[in-house]
C-alpha cells in the first residue's frame, strides 16, 4: 500500500515538474550576441530582462570567457519603443536626446535705449538718456509649447513674463507731465530760481507674453538655437523720478502718457542654457501727442533653465 502511495506521489511531482519546465520555456526567452570571442546574453522573463557580458581571457594557453557585466531591466519590455540596448550601461536613450526644448523660461537682463524710428539704432536726440545705465531685468512665469513632430526642430513658444525697465536721464534734465504732454525739462543753473536736475529716471514695471516660432539643432549635446515672434507688453506702475536741487530722490510724475500697451519683436540665438536677445517696440513709447516719439528697444543676455 505504501509502494503505491509512494508511486503516485512520485508521478505527480514528475508531472508537476514537467509542466513547470513547459512554462518556463514558454515565458523565458534567451539570446547570445558573439562579438570576436565575447558574449551578451539576454534572457528575458516575465515581467523582467537579464543581461549577462562576458569577456574571452586567457587562463595560461586555454581562453575562456570571464563575467564583467550582469544587469536586470525590471520594466516592461514595449517592442514597438525599446530594445535591449536600452537596458546597456552608457547607451543614450534616443527618445530623450531628441526632445524638443523650448527657450522661454528664463532670467533676462539687457541694456535699454530709445530711437528716433523703427530698427533703427541710434541715441535719439528728442530724450536725454544715460545709456550705460539704462537697464532692464525680467524673469518668466510661465511657459508653453508646441512642437510640429516627434524629433523636432521647429515649434512654437509661448510664455508669460514681469520685470522692471528703468531709463536714465542724462544730465540737468527731468522727465515732467506739463500742459498735457511728457516733455523733458531742463534744469536751472546753481544761480538761477529754477529747480536743478540730478540722477533722473523713467521707469515701468511690465507683464510680457511672447509668441515665438523657434528653430533648433543638437550639437555636442547642446541645443543650438533661433527663435523669434512677437512680445505683448502691458505696461504698469509708470513713474519718473529725480533728485530736485541736490535732495533726495522724488517722484516727479506718474503714468506719464506712457502706452499701457506695446507690441515687440523678440529675436533670441544662444547655445545651451545661455542666450542673447534683442527687443525691439513696433510702437511709439509715449501715446500720439503727448510726448516725445521715441522707439524703445534693449538687447542683452539670458539664462534658460
């Protein structure tokens, strides 16, 4: 009786066993690489990838191959997005050196001028400005794209930005609101009843929304890039400012017919996380008649993170 016991029994391990080697060979898969006398081995399971590489040595006049590399992808395996190479040490992964980067946020900061006409250059001699210190700062908010396929080297931009713009007048001079108008008033002599000017400034905070089409191409692991478009400018807390008769410093006008609202031409060029920019209005910086037309634009450096 306990013969038989014991030879069912027997028979049902063997069959359990048997039906477990079945299953194991039908979920696990293996494949050898041979590459000059080394090995890669990949056996994939359920649910896992093994990769063992072996190196041919010579032990005295007998080559043999010697494990350096043993690795286990734990992730699913999708065919259709990724390969066993992917799972290999030092491979990069195509998917991310290809994706699109837009640069629009950021830190900016730049010199500021204005001009007698659109693109053009040079120091306006309708507003007396100080252009080494005339300046501004920003940073960005927010941030948007989009890109027109799957490893890109165009798309669209589009963010939200606030910073500061500061003009500093050059000079006896000082930006004041008189019959209507912003108009530059000189100052008087150290002699004369007439107020003296010093260290006068002009600025405005903004809100900036840039909507840009952007080119770019990888090169040396970096981003090589080109973007440009326009920049909406909503214009705030408008003030001029100037130290009357050696004092302190006070504020001699608010809002000064500034345009609430401007529309720029951002064009920026960098490599990696550094940039330059230029910005130029398409619009006067004063409303039509009631101040000196005058083009504002600035140019200088950002940072893209």
């Amino acid at each position: 009786m306990k013969t038989k016991i014991i030879g069912t029994l027997g028979c049902l391990l063997l069959a359990t066993m048997s039906l477990h080697a079945q299953q194991i060979e039908k979920n696990d898969r293996s494949a050898t690489v041979r590459t000059q006398g080394d090995s890669i081995i990949i056996h994939k399971g359920s649910g896992d990838m093994r990769i063992r590489i072996y190196e041919e040595q010579t032990d005295g006049e007998e080559p043999k191959e010697v494990e350096i590399y043993e690795g286990v992808w734990l992730e699913e395996v999708d065919a259709d997005k990724r390969t066993f190479l992917d799972a290999l040490p030092l491979i990069p992964k195509k998917k991310r050196r290809n994706e699109y980067e837009p640069h629009v946020s950021g830190i900016y900061l730049g010199f500021s001028r204005m001009a007698d006409n659109f693109m053009g250059f040079g120091a306006s001699s309708k507003a007396h400005l100080d252009l080494s210190q005339s300046w501004e700062f920003g940073f960005n908010l927010l941030c948007t794209y989009h890109n027109f396929k799957k490893n890109p080297h165009w798309g669209f931009n589009a963010g939200v930005s606030w910073g500061y713009r500061s003009f500093s007048i050059d000079g006896n001079y000082a930006l004041l609101k008189q019959d209507g108008a912003s108009i530059y008033q000189p100052g008087g002599s150290d002699d004369s009843d007439a107020a003296y000017y010093s260290h006068s400034r002009l600025r405005h905070f903004f809100f900036r929304i840039p909507v840009q089409l952007e080119w770019q191409q990888r090169w040396n692991r970096h981003l090589a890039f080109f973007n440009f478009g326009p920049e909406f400018e909503i214009r705030h807390n408008v003030k001029s400012f100037s130290h009357v008769d050696g004092g302190k410093k006070q504020t001699v006008g608010k809002g000064m017919y500034v345009r609430p609202v401007g529309v720029n031409l951002l064009v920026q060029a960098g490599y990696g996380n550094i940039g330059f920019y230029l910005r130029y209005s398409m619009n006067s910086m004063f409303q039509k008649d009631k101040g000196p037309d005058v083009m504002p634009y600035s140019f200088g450096l950002a940072w893209y993170w």
